[in-house]
C-alpha cells in the first residue's frame, strides 16, 4: 500500500469500500463504532471497535478485530480472553491503571491477560450486552502498550495507521458469536471538524446540523474517543488517550504523517458557552492556538447570529410573548468583535450576565443591532462575541490539554461628553436547574445609568484589551448614541363644579359671554398642547466599522 496519497484519492477509495463493504449485522455481531459517519480518521489515530448485541447473550464468547490494509495484509489483531460465562473477567482488568472512574464499567485499555498490560493484541472487552476493543494507531504509542501479535509474536509496532484505506473485520470465535464476521471500511487520512460545546444539548444539535449541511459533510465527534467510555451514569476517562486522539483530529502534528498535517488542518468552531475547563476550549481550540491555526484561511469561527440558540421574553411594548431562533453564521474575517443584538429594559440587569430560563422578563429586543431606540433611564446590554487571539499556553496536568493564557478582557467604550466605560470578563450564561456556564469570549455589557446622559447624538469609540492591557488589534468599532429624554407627561385641563345655592329655581338662562370665552380658552389650549405633542426623535445606536 502506497503510504503517500493525495487527499482525493484517499476519499475516492475510501467510498468505494465502504459501498463494497457495508457495516452489517452477522447475527449477535454487528460494528457499532466507527459509526457510518465516523469511519473517516486523522493519521495514526487509535478507535475502538465496538458492539451492542441485539439482545443479552448468555453466553457471548471470544470476539477477535482485525484491521487489514487495501493488500489484505493484517496490520492489527486485538482478541479477547473469556471465562467460562463468555465475558471479560474483572480480574483481568486492572482498573487502578485508569485515572478516572464511576459505575463499575471496565476499561479494555487496562486488560492485562494475557501477556500483561503492555500487551497491544488483547484489549478486547467482552461482556453480556456488548464488545469494545482498543485498535491502536500510533499517536499513543509512548503509553506503554504499542504492539501486536499479527507477525505471529509479541512484537513492538513498526507501522502506524497512516493515509489510505483498511478493512475492519469482527469474527466470533467461540460462544454465542461462534462462526459469526461482520466487516466495515474506513479510511485515515484528513478530517474538517465542526466543534463546539455539546451543553446544551440544542448547542449539540446545531454543530451536527451544520456539519450535516455542509458540502461535503463535516466530521462531528460522536463516537466514543478511546479512552473515555460511558453508558448510562456509569463510565470511565483516561484523559492522556482520549485527548491525545481528539487533539490530533483538529491539528496533527505528529511526525511520519503522509497527507495529514498542520497545513492540511480544517475546523469550523462554533463560539458559544465555551467553559473554562471544557474540552472545547482546552483541547480542541487548544490545538489551533497551539499550531498556529487561529487566523489561517481553513479555520472558521461561528455564532449565533442573535448570540443564542432561541431565546424568548415579554414584548415591552405590547405586552405579549415574543421569541427569536438563533442562525449559524460566520464570523467576519475583518473584525474580532461582533455585536449580536440589544436588549433594552426597565427591570434591574446584570453585568455579563444572560439567563436562558428567565422567559417573561419585559423588554425590547434588536437583533440587528443596527437601530436601537432607548430613551434616558432605560438600562441597555449589548451582547456579542469575540474571535480568540493568539496566545500562549499552559499545560492543564495531562497530555494535549491546554490552558490558553490570553484572550480579551476589557473593553472600553469612550466619548467626549459621556466619558468612559470600561467593562471586564466574560459573559455568565445560567441555565436550567441553576447550572452556570463561564462562556469565554462572549460578553454581555450594561449600561445601567442612562438617565445621567444628556440628550443628543454621540459617537461611542470602541476598543478591546488582553489581559496584560495591550490594545488587541481589529476590535475598533464605533457606535452611535442617540439619546432621547423621555416624554413629558400631558398637563390636561381640571375642571371644577360649583354647587348651586340651595334656592328658588330661577327661570333657565343661556350662559354669559364671560363664561363662554373662559371655556374656549380652555379648549384652544388644550388643543394646542395636543396638537404640539410630538414623540421625540428615535434614539439609534448605529454598530459601525471603524475606518
């Protein structure tokens, strides 16, 4: 097999084997993962393998995975070693070699019969409802347990899983799963990710739909990364595996790759709710600042155009319900800040704060925000977002896991006659059952003290600072502030009715000329004073470019 490929012939090949070899069930053996969505990888990344038996199995048996190359020869083998009930016994797993555990599930990472745990050849997992085999591709070869059985002995591994197209075969040996195979193609080479947090689960949905709309599609990472395992409240991480296969996914540097590498990186990253400690963050965006990748023209940022996924509130003015359904869009290339939308409200708001269970809060919502109208006292957030800067990184205690030292944090807003606004930190985002999510480079910021600006037409200069107080370029913006005084309340005319004197009626008089011209004074003032009432000019904040 040719280890040097052009990309399109990678993709060729690798459709036409899946096409030839569909991923089918054998009886009680079937390849869930690599799912059929997922069977495209990153250069010398390790998967699992694995299964779920239609029903539970009695009596499963021994489960052997091989992994040959377009020649047919088998590169990899990874077998099991049941006990008498056809499962994996705990005793061969030594789960004090994974960091992270909860639920009892076992890891096939840490399966050390026969042959101990550096043995690379019998990682297979075998249990009542389902298989899981490790299948190890070389990105984590300095883990300790780099080598396989298929030249007939125990030997290192001498050829990673570089580009090109390979067969996965699942045979049943013995038990309930005797005489069955089930085979699947994938294919190593180059991905383009669609990342992003998948909290909430809507956020989830939207990195899929756009990936899934994409032409041709983009990756998601659903399958489960070797090394982080999980079904139902049970699980298990063993962070220096998983991180290291996810981190390679969005930006392979690994040396002896053929097709697969920084300068051939492409991810679309969607900025929304990215946590302090997520792995979006520390492992994913990680990997393009580490590489970079921040600025380069096969890196895209997304948001949400209105800077949330939906939102709903109280029309101020009406009184009704009102909603908004956030779109996808791409982050302009020319600026790092972007404006989402307005909210202007008579209740009490919080700094950097938007909560998106709180549904009847009364306000008026521009989701341009081209054109917003206030007037003195109303408190005013804008909400936005902004692209990552370059930065440093520091090591978050396990492998490709990364803390970005850098990013903005400051932004100032300034005019003659208004003065300066300074706002710091990131946007809070509260969701249900209280949950509060830092969300990095989102902000929310609230000008709470209006009623204090005079009335008039201003020009807002806007910059934005890192954390050393460095002026971070492309995020100057100007805003125009058009601030109207409320309107006056109408003065109208108070009438007062004299009692008559209790006396003889006298004879019905038309009423004197005095009183008649009193009257008509009174109305021609009134009409004059409504008919001057006028509403004030609009008061716009126009989001501009700054030449």
């Amino acid at each position: 097999m040719s280890l040097i490929k052009p990309v399109w012939t990678v993709i060729i090949l690798f459709i036409s084997v899946s096409l030839a070899i569909p991923a089918v069930t054998a009886g009680n053996l079937t390849i869930t993962e690599p799912s059929v969505n997922e069977a495209a990888f990153a250069e010398m990344r390790d998967f699992y393998v694995y299964g779920v038996f239609p029903e539970l199995l009695e009596h499963p048996g021994n489960i052997r995975v091989l992994l040959k190359d377009d020649s047919g020869v088998v590169l990899r083998t990874v077998m099991s070693s049941v006990n008498e009930t056809g499962v994996t016994p705990e005793s061969s797993v030594e789960m004090s070699l994974v960091p992270e555990k909860w639920g009892g599930l076992l890891a096939p990472d840490a399966i050390t019969t026969p042959g101990g745990v550096t043995n690379g050849s019998n990682k297979l997992l075998v249990t009542h409802t389902y298989y899981l085999a490790l299948v190890q591709g070389g990105v984590t070869r300095g883990m300790g347990s780099y080598t396989d059985v298929s030249g007939g002995t125990l030997e290192p591994i001498t050829r990673d899983l570089t580009a090109g197209t390979y067969t996965l075969v699942v045979e049943g040996l013995d038990g309930d799963v005797a005489g069955e195979r089930v085979e699947k193609g994938i294919a190593f080479g180059t991905t383009h990710a669609s990342l992003g947090t998948f909290r909430p689960e809507v956020n989830k949905q939207n990195v899929i739909n756009w990936a899934e709309n994409r032409t041709p599609p983009l990756r998601v990472y659903l399958d489960w990364f070797p090394g982080y395992f999980r079904i139902g409240d049970a699980g298990y991480e063993i962070p220096d595996r998983w991180q290291a296969n996810n981190a390679i996914e969005v930006a392979n540097n690994l040396p002896g790759t053929a097709i697969d590498t920084i300068a051939a990186a492409e991810n679309d990253c969607l900025i929304y709710n990215i946590g302090n400690t997520s792995a979006t963050l520390q492992v994913e965006l990680a990997a393009i600042l580490a590489n970079g990748l921040l600025d380069a023209d096969h890196t895209a940022f997304t948001h949400y155009d209105i800077g949330e996924p939906s939102m709903a509130w109280m029309d101020r003015a009406t009184g009704t319900a009102a909603s908004a359904t956030g779109k996808m869009v791409a982050h302009p290339p020319e600026t790092r800040v972007v404006y989402t939308r307005a909210e202007i409200t008579d209740e009490p708001v919080r700094e950097n704060y938007f909560s998106t269970v709180v549904n009847d809060s009364r306000k008026t919502v521009d989701t341009t925000p081209v054109q917003v109208t206030i007037v003195q006292g109303e408190n005013l957030t804008f909400y936005g977002v902004t692209r990552p800067i370059a930065t440093t990184l520091t090591g978050a205690g396990s492998a490709y896991r990364y803390i970005p030292d850098d990013q903005i944090v400051t932004y100032v807003y300034e005019s003659e006659t208004l003065g300066r606004f300074t706002f710091t930190g990131c946007l809070v985002r509260e969701f249900e059952g209280g949950y509060l999510g830092s969300a990095n480079y989102e902000f929310g910021h609230a000008f709470t003290k209006t009623a204090a600006m005079p009335a008039g037409t201003w020009l807002l200069a806007v910059s934005a600072y890192n954390t050393t107080g460095a002026l971070v370029e492309k995020t100057n913006r100007t805003i125009e502030l058009q601030v109207a005084a409320p309107s006056p309340a109408p003065d109208l005319p108070t009438v007062v009715a004299a009692a008559a004197p209790a006396s003889t009626p006298a004879a019905a008089e038309a009423p004197g000329f005095g009183v008649v011209l009193v009257l008509v004074g009174l109305l021609v003032v009134v009409g004059v004073r409504r008919g001057g009432w006028s509403s004030p000019a609009p008061f716009v904040f126009n989001s501009l470019e700054s030449a």
